[in-house]
C-alpha cells in the first residue's frame, strides 16, 4: 500500500500564492491514482481559522471513505489556549489521526505536544529550517512522534537538512518526510544513515505533483522491504498508537503567562518553551 502522508485539502483565506490556492484537489487526486497511490493525509492550507478549515478538510476525507485520511491543523499561537478542544473535536468526531502545525503560522508549543502526548498523535511540524528545536521536542517528548518534513527544510537549506539528518539518526522520535526534498543525494543520505524506518513518503500536493514525488522513491533502489517502509508501513505504524480519548497526564503546576492564557484545568495552563524569563513572569 502506498500512502502519501503530505497533501493539502483545503484553500487557504491568508494570501493568494500558489500554495493557498484551491480547486486543485481532484486534479491531485487522478495524479495520484495514476501513480499507484492508494490513500493520502489530507490537511488545509494556511487559514484564518482552523476550526472551520478543519471542518472543510473532515467533509473532504468523509467523501473519499477509505482512500483519505485527516490531520487536524493548529495555529500555536492564534489557537493558544484552545489547542485541546480543536483536537478533541478532530480526532473524536472526525476520527483525525494527527496534527499539523508550520513554522510560518508559530512556533509550536507545550500546548500542541501536551495535546499531541494525550492522544498519542503523530505532529507533522514544519520547522522552516529551525532546526534546533528538533533537539528540544525530541528530548522533551520523548513519547510523541514528530515528523519534519521536506528534511527540514521546503526552501532547499542544504546546512539545515545536513544538520536535521544527524538530528534524525540520534532521536528515536524524529521522523521525516520526503515532500518536495530537491537535493536528491541529500534524500539519499537521510536513508542511509537513519535508516528506512524514518522515513515517510509525502508529496506535498496539491501543487507538487504526487507522481514526480514518488519517482524520487523508486530512484533510490531500495530493497523491497525497505521501500515498503518508506512507501505506508511506517505510517501505519506511527498512526496504529493514536487514540480516540485522551490520556491526560497529572501536570505538575507551570508558570502561565499573566493575561495570556485563559483559566480552566492544568492542561491549559501551559506555556511557550520559547518565552523569555520575562515574558512568562509578565
């Protein structure tokens, strides 16, 4: 089985580049028919609220039962304080099975992964060739699964994919993905010094086309059990933990931020790993 785990679903509200535009779903999904891929992680584009775009990607997966699957998108900042609720929503109505959060919306917080850890869901977090919080959520979070895709980095910083792939080999919860990864050699080497057994397929469709992405796949000769990882088996295997209510932790108490942050159990109470002294002291 063949499974891409990096496709957009849903137009974006924030801009008019390529990647927020729609209508390009259906032309995707022949691509990827043609190209033998049998199932796809849908999630929305850059969106002024994820709630209703999360929404709009559950009515897509729910009209191709069995060929889709869905990740819930998260704003860590915008969404702060809220991330729990949008998820619990994703994954116990609209059987979700993952979260995704960009550098371009936030930095991620210990909101996400706290919510991520209760749900046992993979989080697909493009670091935008930040590479050294990899380091961080791998240590902090030694239970939850992280996927950076595109080695690290969309915008082909060989250093941040050079420096991502000894982050990828050390970290037992550091996996990738092979979306839009153009220095091929570079793909090449991911496998073999992390093995096949952290990497993923993904496409970064719509506006990459599935097909293309995959020959890169096939390009690197790899055994068949090897390929097969690659291609869906590590995916299953990463999604097989999620759950469908939550695990809550007992929190030891955490300094909130004053006026940042509304009141409500201790999983909300929980504060930006990136926030300075000051910041979280008001």
């Amino acid at each position: 089985m063949i499974i891409d785990c990096h496709c957009h679903a849903v137009k974006g509200t924030r801009s008019i580049d390529p990647w927020d535009t729609g209508g390009l779903l259906e032309k995707y999904l022949r691509r990827a028919a043609k190209a033998g891929i049998d199932r796809t992680v849908l999630f929305a584009g850059f969106h002024s609220d994820y709630a209703v775009a999360n929404r709009e990607v559950a009515r897509i997966v729910a009209s191709h039962p069995g060929r889709s699957y869905g990740f819930a998108f998260v704003h860590p900042e915008r969404d702060r304080g809220r991330i729990q609720a949008l998820v619990k929503v994703a994954v116990e109505r609209y059987g979700f099975i993952g979260i995704k959060a960009h550098r371009h919306d936030a930095r991620i917080t210990r909101e996400v992964c706290e919510v991520a850890r209760a749900y046992a869901l993979p989080v697909l977090y493009d670091v935008m060739d930040e590479v050294a919080v990899v380091n961080s959520l791998a240590q902090e979070y030694p239970d939850v699964t992280f996927i950076i895709p595109h080695l690290s980095s969309f915008a082909d910083n060989s250093r941040a994919q050079l420096a991502f792939i000894d982050q990828l080999v050390r970290h037992p919860n550091i996996y990738t993905d092979t979306a839009g990864v153009r220095y091929f050699d570079l793909l090449a080497l991911a496998v073999k010094r992390a093995g096949a057994d952290k990497i993923l397929f993904g496409s970064d469709g719509p506006w990459l086309h599935p097909g293309v992405e995959l020959s890169k796949i096939y390009a690197l000769n790899l055994p068949a059990a090897e390929e097969r990882l690659i291609l869906g088996e590590n995916f299953l295997k990463l999604t097989a933990r999620v759950r469908q209510r939550p695990v809550l932790r007992s929190l030891a108490p955490v300094v909130s931020a004053p006026g940042r942050l509304p009141q409500g159990g201790p999983q909300r109470e929980l504060y930006d790993p990136w926030l300075s002294e000051q910041e979280l002291l008001g």
